[in-house]
C-alpha cells in the first residue's frame, strides 16, 4: 500500500484553508457593499424627491405656475438590483426626457468603490383649470367660445401644451373631429384659411393720422393671424399678418 507524502498532504490543506479564507472574505465584502434592499430603496426614492421638487417649478409654464398644482408619485426600482455601497449618489435627468407625465430620474453613483447608474420611474401630474370641450366639433369646423367650458385637468397627462386663453383656440379650426371632454391643446387646432394663392387682398399700413390701401396678389395661403406674403403693384413684395378674408396689415 502506497504511502501518500507528508508534505504533499500538507500543502493541499494550505490550498484548501486559503481558498475558503478567500470565500469567507469575498462573501463578507459582498454583505458589506450590498445594503438592505428596503433600506438602499428609502433612501433613493428620498433623495430623488428633494431633487425632484425644486427642479420641477422649472418646468412649468411660467404663465400659469400659480394655478397650476403638482403631484409627484415614485415609482419602485427593479427589486434584483444589487447596488454597492455609495458615499455620494447625483441625480439627474436623462437626456431626452423632462419632469412631465410617465417620466424617469437617473441616480448615479459618483462616490465609491463601484459607479453605478440606475433609473426611478417617476409619474408627474400637474392639475389646474383648462378648457374642456362640451360638445362635438367636426374636422374643420371654426371653434367658438360655447363649444367649451373650464374644467380641472391633468396637464401632464399629455406633452401637447394646454390652450388656456380662448384667443388661442376660438375661431381656430379643429384640425380633427374632437370630442366631448377633450381638454384643448394645441396640437388640436390650426389656423384657418382666409384665403388662396394668387387672391387678390387689400394691403393696409397705417400710422398716426393716416392710412394706406393697396391691393396685392397673395403668394402664400393666408392663414388667420399668420404672416403671409404679398407682391404689391409694381413688384415689391412685402409681409403682414392676416386679419380676415380680405386684409393683410403690414407694420411700418
């Protein structure tokens, strides 16, 4: 029966003990970079709030930050995240995106033995008044002040920026068939036409004590409250606004 070395026995049992002194210090790094998922979440979704609403003011219309009411909700991050420790965690926002309905905040590791980068999931909800249409208004039909009424809304719901002052929607054509309910938003309407290329329009330019009528030939579609383009008897060609079917006014 062989005999198995003394020394050769002995150095396997070195191998052996520093392998499992190696795994023992692997695992206890492991616990120590990997903090309680209920806790590291916390404080995350913490920070991402004392971000979030300082930043949020920035992105509200400047016009309407005083009617309007934010509400923030955070979502949860994947419950599998494993995250190292972190001395230091920056928020961001990610390219591309903004503080406005289904959205997301970056939070980045900038200080610790590993950088990481994950994202919150984020739901921002900006209530205040808007108009709300009260009946059906065909494609192409002319909006007017009794086809809406205000009522409270989530501005956010949407990224189409809200029409909050009727100038900006009566007399507007519905550029399709909207429906009772619908907050206006500009994405809805569109300038209707007054006139055609080639029409002939009266060209106004007035001053103090004096006006000036010309007619000129159109060279763009004239739409209500836009420019357009006229060439004026002998070939100048000039640039004013559309007041109705008939009258382009050109400013001095």
């Amino acid at each position: 029966m062989s005999k198995r070395p003394i020394r050769s026995l002995s150095a396997g049992l070195h191998w052996s003990a520093r392998l499992f002194g190696m795994a023992c210090t692997l695992a206890a790094a492991l616990l120590l970079h990997r903090p309680a998922l209920a806790d590291g979440t916390a404080a995350l979704e913490r920070i991402a709030r004392e971000w979030i609403n300082p930043n949020l003011a920035a992105a509200l219309p400047a016009d309407q930050a005083r009617t309007l009411r934010p509400e923030v909700e955070i979502g949860t991050l994947d419950p599998r995240l494993r995250l190292a420790a972190c001395n230091r965690v920056e928020p961001h926002l990610p390219y591309g995106t903004r503080l406005w309905g289904r959205s997301r905040v970056g939070l980045r590791c900038v200080e610790g033995e590993t950088h990481w980068n994950v994202f919150l999931p984020v739901t921002i909800k900006v209530w205040g008044p808007a108009w709300v249409l009260k009946r059906s208004v065909r494609a192409g039909d002319l909006l007017t002040q009794e086809d809406a009424e205000l009522a409270e809304i989530d501005w956010a719901e949407q990224r189409a920026t809200v029409l909050a002052a009727p100038d900006l929607w009566v007399g507007q054509e519905a550029a399709y068939t909207l429906l009772v309910g619908q907050a206006l938003r500009e994405n809805m309407v569109r300038p209707s036409q007054a006139f055609a290329v080639g029409s002939q329009v009266r060209v106004t330019s007035s001053g103090q004590g004096f006006e000036v009528v010309v007619t000129g030939q159109a060279l763009t579609t004239g739409l209500l409250g836009q420019s357009a383009r006229i060439r004026l008897p002998g070939g100048k060609v000039v640039t004013g606004l559309v007041r109705d079917a008939q009258t382009v006014d050109l400013a001095l």
